[in-house]
C-alpha cells in the first residue's frame, strides 16, 4: 500500500511560537475550502486535537513515538488520513525537542522524517529583524533529513518590521509563506495545564477557531502551502487496524482470582446487581459472545482521551458508550465495565461532588467487581475527596492540588495482575499532572516506574485499575482486548 496523502509538519523553534494558532488556522482554512483535512498533532497532548478537531470537523490524533513506537507513526497517520485530501500535523515543543535523553526521540523533527514530510517553521518575530535568517539557517541545517521548507512569521509588529524580516530571510534560501499580525482575538485562555479544552468553552472556541482561520487567510499564501504538501514523500505500508490490532494481540489469560485489596466488607457495600441488557441472556449459557457495554467517561471535566482506545474496545467486541459526570445521574443502562480517563475534575470538583448518584453508581459498579480502568482525572474520581470534596470513594486515597508540575514521559511495568495487563507487561506512559494522591501506591500497586526515579504507582483492587499514568492502547492492543474480556466474564 502506498500512502500519498499531502502533508504538512508546523513546527516552531520552540514553545510559544504560535504553532497551534498556525495549525489549526490552516486546518480550517483549508476546511472551509471545501478539503477534508486530517488534523494530527505530535507528542502525547490532548487539549490542542479538540482545536483541530472543531476546524475540520474530523477526530483529532496523535502521533507519538515514545509511547507508540516509531513503526505505529505513518500506520496510525494512514489511519487517520485515509480518505483525506491533505493532512496538517502540528508539532511538540521546538523542532528537536524530544522525550528528555533519548535523542531525537518523540520530536516533531522525528515524526516529520517518518512521514517523510515538510517542515513549515512558525517564527515569534515580535522581537527580532535580521537575526531570524540566522535562527532558521540553524534549523534548517541542523538535520539535513529534516526538510525545512518555509517559514511562517508571527506576530509582526508593523508592515516597516515585515519588510525587514523578509529581507533577512531572502538570504537563507527558506521562502516565507505566511506573515501574521498581532491579534489577540485568537489568543486562548489557559490555565495549569495548558489551553482550556475547547469542551469547557465551545461558543467562544468557535469564535477563536474562526478567527485563526482568518487570520492564515490573510496572512498566508495557501496555494504555495498546499504545493508543499504535494510534494511530501510517499509512504509504504498498510494503515493501522483497531480490528487486525486486536486480533494479533496476545490472547487474553484465563481469569485469575483478583489481586490486590480484600474485597469489601458486604455488610458495608452494596452487592452490584448483574445489569439486564437486550444480550444478558444470551452471556452466558447459550454459547453467544454478547457485547458488553463498556462506559467511557466524558464531558468537560473528562476531555482527556486518545480516539484509539475507543476503537480498539469496539474491536474487541465492545459497545461504547459515552457519559458526562457532570450531567448524568446514573450510568448507561446495561454498563459493564467503566473507562475514565484524563481531564479536569480539580477544577470541576464542587459539581462532580454535588452528583452523589452517579457516585454512588460509580462506586457501586467498582465495589461489585466490574472492570474499571482509570487514569490521572479518572484516579482523582475514584479517590475519597479532591481538596476536600467528596468524590466516589472506591480508593482510599485523598487527592489535592500542588504547586509542584509532574510531566514527562515514563517507562513502567505492570507490577500485579489486573483487568488491563498481566504482571510484567511493560508499557511506555506520560504523567502530566499537579494534583497528588496520598497515599501514592496501594497494597497491589498498578505500575513500577523507573524514571525519573524507581517507585511504584497506582493502585490494582478488584476490578479497579487506575493510575496518573496515560498510556496509548495502540501500543498494546491485548490491554483492550482483555478489559472487553474481563468485561464479559465479571
């Protein structure tokens, strides 16, 4: 199979520059051209693909080397692309940066080598003339396998500035294809961890998106950007599966008697009653495989989420069905398994507390064994109190917010049996959070980390498995296929 999908890398030489604005202006920019435009963003982020997302209308993805691997990056950018008309790839951090000792691991000039792609670099000129043809010169030349193809000027100051900087960069033999005014219209509000999701403010994120498509209009020469990306490489091999994925994995073990904490006392716990669906009767007995429905936690307090994971349970055999804990008092009819993953609930904490049912249901669901992976927001939600609101009580452990920043990549083991993985399966994650559990670990810890320094995280009880550690399920197809197992036996 050969992939010829036109494509573009933003890239920029360091945070700041106004990579996002320039990408998710030129995905919507081209959108609105009647393209379908595939939106990527490299690195494990999952604030900047909702962007992308609402400009074209399509799933956001991520490309990201460490926790997938290099050889899942073009197979899971065919995926995404297929069918697309032009595919816009926004970088991490500057050009070079990567995961921290490990060369060029995880950079946006990695992922454009794998792709074969172009480079467009976006400059913050706002204090500089001459000397931005030095700073692209270096960067242009640092990686002669990185096609440095263009610049994009941000943040000009005056049109006297523009003709400087033009000037300058007629001698490095790097073309400029776009030039961008100051605008504080497309600024987006930010906060601990980044830019405000675009669930937390789809009105006003519509606007912003609007006015970053603009603004590229204006200021951009699209027709030499989308010649660029014609002539990107082209790629061989097949796009990623959810189904052959699963397929090839591992076969799930046996079930195997629950490591971990003690189950509950059932004089204090509520037993949870087997959940009646259109297929219950079939589960067992008759010899069919029903599809257990699998809930996965939504909304805006839950917005962190990679779209393969959705995809490989439903490959495994899954119904998915989404749920927002802001809103819903009770779980979907029928749910046999829960998925929380990343998000905000620090931040929405008094509203999730104020929704004692579906806490109870939560912790109801997890206290009669059900599966239930959980990660960073989702162990926050477990826990008894967020900064002294009560959450759904399922882990003793306490959760409050730190002036300290966790961040960075990790390599883990699966250090006890649990619903996602067999002790000894290793695993490649990101932690990216200021909240702290107390304790850190439980009794049957989820994960040894060796980095930054040796400890062991999270926490393996009954069915619960849940940990700060993120981790992309394509780099580890059987952990899907067994938690839809799991989900169908419990």
């Amino acid at each position: 199979m050969v992939i010829s999908v036109p494509r573009l890398v933003i890239a920029a030489p360091s945070s700041g520059s106004g990579k996002t604005t320039v990408a998710t202006g030129l995905m919507a920019a081209f959108a609105s051209r009647g393209l379908a435009v595939s939106p990527h963003k490299v690195g494990p982020d999952y604030i900047d693909p909702g962007y992308h997302a609402l400009a074209t209308g399509r799933v956001g993805r991520n490309l990201d080397a460490y926790l997938c691997g290099t050889e899942l990056i073009a197979p899971l950018f065919a995926h995404g692309a297929h069918g697309c008309d032009l595919a816009v790839v926004e970088g991490v951090m500057g050009l070079y940066d990567g995961a921290a000792g490990e060369g060029d691991l995880a950079s946006t000039a990695q992922v454009a080598k794998l792709l074969r792609a172009p480079v467009v670099l976006v400059v913050d000129a706002s204090s500089q003339s001459r000397s931005v043809a030095a700073l692209v010169h270096g960067f242009a030349s640092w990686d002669p396998e990185v096609r440095v193809s263009g610049v994009i000027l941000n943040k000009v100051g005056s049109s006297r500035h523009e003709e400087m900087l033009r000037e300058a960069l007629d001698e490095s033999g790097v073309p400029v294809l776009g030039c961008l005014r100051r605008a504080a219209q497309v600024d987006t509000p930010a906060r601990h961890l980044g830019l405000v999701p675009v669930a937390e403010r789809r009105s006003d994120a519509v606007d912003a998106v609007g006015a970053m498509a603009e603004q590229v209009r204006r200021g951009c020469d699209l027709d030499a950007l989308y010649a660029l990306a014609r002539g990107a490489g082209e790629l061989s091999g097949a796009a990623w599966d959810a189904a052959a994925a699963v397929v090839s994995s591992p076969p799930p073990p046996l079930p195997v008697p629950t490591l971990g904490a003690a189950p509950p006392d059932p004089r204090h716990r509520p037993e949870r009653p087997r959940p009646q669906t259109p297929d219950g009767p079939k589960d067992r007995g008759s010899g069919l495989r029903a599809a257990p429905r699998i809930a996965v936690a939504g909304g805006a307090a839950f917005t962190f989420s990679y779209a393969e994971h959705a995809e490989l349970l439903t490959a495994a055999g899954a119904e998915v069905v989404t749920f927002d804990p802001l809103r819903d008092e009770q779980l979907p009819d029928g749910t046999r398994g829960l998925v929380i993953g990343g998000g905000f609930p620090e931040v929405y904490a008094p509203e999730l507390s104020a929704n004692e049912p579906l806490r109870k249901a939560v912790a109801e669901l997890a206290f009669g064994g059900a599966p239930v992976a959980a990660e960073c927001a989702g162990l926050l939600y477990l826990s008894r109190d967020i900064d002294g609101q009560p959450m759904c009580g399922v882990l003793d452990v306490s959760a409050r917010m730190s002036e300290r920043l966790t961040l960075g990549y990790r390599d883990a083991v699966a250090v006890s049996d649990s619903t996602l993985a067999v002790a000894g399966t290793r695993m490649r994650g990101h932690e990216f959070h200021r909240t702290v559990v107390e304790p850190g670990a439980g009794a049957a810890p989820a994960w040894g980390v060796s980095a930054p320094e040796r400890r062991v995280e999270g926490f393996v009880q009954q069915g619960v498995h849940a940990s700060y550690l993120h981790t992309h399920w394509a780099s580890q197809p059987g952990v899907a296929r067994r938690f839809v197992e799991r989900c169908r036996t419990s």
